[in-house]
C-alpha cells in the first residue's frame, strides 16, 4: 500500500510540473484578444471547419515542443465535443522513451473564432486561456498543424506516420510562417501504449 501511495503522489507531482510548465512557457499568448498569428495556408475552401470531423485521437508526428514535452513519445492529443459545444481534449504521452512513465493532462476548450473554427481557446486550469490555431488541415481530416502564436507547432496525423516529404513540406511552410524549424522535433512512435505507470 505505502508504494502504491507513493506511486500515486508521484504521478500527482508530474501532472502538476506538467501543468504549471505550460502555464509557465505560454503565459505570453494567454491573453483572450487578437492572437496575432499567421495561419501557413488554410484554405477558404476548407473552413468553417466541421468540429465533428475533427475530434477523435491525433498523433503528434513531430512539434517545435513545450519544456514539459520536450523529450515526448508516443504523443496523442485527443479531442471530444461536449453537448454545449465546448470541448474536452486530453494530451498524453511516454516521458523519456517508449517505455517511460505515461504522462496525460486534460483540458477544455471552445472555439474563440466561429466564423471558421480554426481558433481555439485552451483551458488547461482557471483563468490560464491559451492560444490554440488550426493553422492547416487536410480535406480528408487526416494531417493538421496546430499552432500557437509563431513559438510552438504540433503537426497531427490520425496514424502514428507521415511520409518525410509531407513532413518537410509542412516543415518549410512553418519556416516561411516564421517559426524556428531547427527547433522542429520528431517524435517516435510504435504504436503502441506506454508501458510505463503513470
């Protein structure tokens, strides 16, 4: 039992460095009002996006990464729509490796930008708000590239690859976007869940 409680107050802990290092690293794209962010190229055509299609699990393929996040494997960024219209998302992964302790955080969100549904507001906990952009999305719903402000990226895809020249595609649009893309990181996947506790 006392190891169990252990066990327990440790994941407890990482959930909470997890949370209060987001807070930490967005702070500056917290507020509620204009984001300031420059979509790579989501088409006219493509919006308003349709919620529906666009909740389920996304493999996080590679991301210009929070601290927190920095040495993430298999990440998955899940997303569910409430009866209200807000939307619950839950952020998981393996800390370290492929067999590290599983890490989660989960949050809410509404859509800041009716208009198209690509601009998001996340609530991690009250009153942290941060910026969350659909910046692209395939007409299939099946690759995106979330983005928040020109500091932090996350390219999603339904499966847990992309092929490298959609990649460095997306890659280079981020670049031209003004994102630091040396900072781009892959992150490794097997498909499988973490086999640590977390």
């Amino acid at each position: 039992m006392p190891h169990r409680i252990a066990r327990a107050s440790s994941a407890a802990r990482a959930i909470r460095s997890l949370v209060l290092g987001l807070a930490c690293a967005l702070l500056a794209g917290c507020a509620g009002g204009a984001s300031g962010l420059r979509p790579l190229g989501l088409a006219a055509e493509a919006l308003p996006i349709e919620l529906s299609r666009f909740m389920g699990d996304w493999y996080v393929i590679a991301h210009i990464p929070l601290s927190t996040e920095a040495n993430a494997h298999e990440a998955v960024e899940s997303y569910s729509l409430r009866e209200d219209g807000t939307i619950d998302v839950r952020y998981r992964f393996c800390e370290g490796g492929l067999d590290g302790e599983r890490r989660e955080l989960a949050m809410w969100a509404w859509v800041h930008d009716a208009s198209t549904n690509a601009e998001w507001r996340v609530r991690p906990f009250w009153p942290l708000r941060l910026v969350y952009q659909i910046a692209e999305l395939d007409p299939d719903y099946r690759v995106s590239v979330v983005v928040n402000h020109t500091d932090y990226a996350w390219v999603m895809a339904r499966r847990p690859e992309l092929p490298e020249p959609t990649l460095a595609a997306i890659a280079q649009r981020l670049a031209e976007s003004g994102h630091d893309i040396s900072r781009l990181r892959r992150v490794p996947h097997d498909d499988g869940a973490c086999r640590g506790e977390g």
